[in-house]
C-alpha cells in the first residue's frame, strides 16, 4: 500500500476510534457539535444564519477539528475530499485495507506536501502503524452503522452526513492524546526527535499535547 495513502487515510481518520453509543442517535435527527453548532445534511449549504447562531454542515465541523485537533497538513479542499471518500467507501461496504489502499493518489498532494512525507521514512511508518492500527475498530463500527441506515432505507446524503458526525464525534483533545502519545512510545529517540522536531512537526500538533 503506498505510504502516501496511508498517511492521508491515516491522519484523517485514525483517530476515530469513538464510542459508537455516543454517537448512534445522531442519525435520526442533526447532531450538535461540541463548538455549538448543528449539523445539517451533506446538501444543506454552511453558514445559513439563524438568529446568533451559525448552521455548518458536519463534514465542515469535522475539517475544523481536523484542522485545530491533530494536523494543518492538509489543506481544506483536501480534507474535504478525503472526508467524501471515506463516506463513499463505508456506504459501498468496503472493507477497510480496500478503502485506505486508495483514499488519495500521491498525484493529490502538493509538491512540499510529498518531500514531507519522502523524508519522514521509518518513523512516519510506525506512525501510520499506530494510526491506523487504532482506526480498524472504529470503521467497522461506522460501516455497521451505515449498513442498518441503508436497511432502514435512509438517504444516501443521511449515511455520508452519519458518516462525518461520527468522525467529528471523536476528535477531541482527549481522545487524540493517548495516539499521539503511543506513537511517541513506538520510536527510538533517534526517531522522535527526527519526527517531531526535523520532518514531522507539519505532520501532527505535537506540541497541542506537551508532546
């Protein structure tokens, strides 16, 4: 599997590693995000106004967490394809090694993007190991979730909006700390100072954790 690929399935979602109970009645009515706001469906449009608050749909709200919580790596449009993806994958039921085998093309990111990873080497591997070791559980859970949502004849916009709530769901600060933590463990000390301070510091917000 190119490590490229591993790495944008990873970053994007290996964290997800939610508890399915938390987040299950989320799809018979929007959720609400931690910062406030609702959930609306995949077609709703983000920043409708309605009185103080903003509406943003749940795939935004998990760019954002994305963006503030675990990595800055990826640039928005990026994330958002990736997010559609995993969401077309889980719905097609996919098994896990078929959808990160081909989430992204290297021919996806940026050039700066791919010297990045081409220098990260051993350590960014044992990385991803960590990553998506942790994130098998939690896309089979999703993949469960969505099969009873078809079998309930919900939308196809219903599961990808399920999809994106439940990724939103876990990304918080103290559900990444203990990955970021356990990646930190896997490496020698030759290897951790390589990718925290000299390759991977644009990888991961090491230093969100006192990492």
């Amino acid at each position: 599997m190119p490590r490229t690929s591993l790495l944008a399935a990873a970053l994007t979602v290996s964290v997800c590693l939610a508890n399915t109970s938390a987040v299950s009645a989320a799809s018979s009515s929007p959720a609400q995000t931690s910062m406030g706001a609702t959930h609306a469906s995949t077609s709703a449009k983000p920043g409708l106004l309605q009185g103080p608050q903003t509406f943003i749909t749940s795939k935004q709200t998990a760019i954002n967490k994305i963006k503030t919580l675990l990595t800055t790596f990826f640039t928005e449009q990026q994330l958002s394809k990736i997010l559609d993806a995993t969401a077309e994958d889980i719905y097609a039921n996919k098994s896990f090694k078929e959808s990160f085998g081909t989430l992204i093309k290297p021919n996806d990111l940026t050039l700066s993007q791919m010297a990045i990873v081409s220098k990260s080497g051993a350590p960014l591997t044992k990385a991803l190991a960590v990553l998506l070791r942790r994130f098998e559980p939690y896309y089979n859970n999703m993949s469960k979730k969505i099969l009873a949502m078809k079998s309930s004849r919900k939308t196809k916009a219903d599961c990808f909006n399920q999809v994106h709530v439940m990724m939103a769901e876990y990304l918080t600060k103290a559900n990444i700390t203990p990955i970021l933590t356990e990646i930190k463990s896997s490496l020698t000390s030759k290897e951790w100072q390589s990718l925290r301070t000299t390759h991977g510091a644009a990888l991961f917000l090491w230093s969100k954790y006192g990492l």
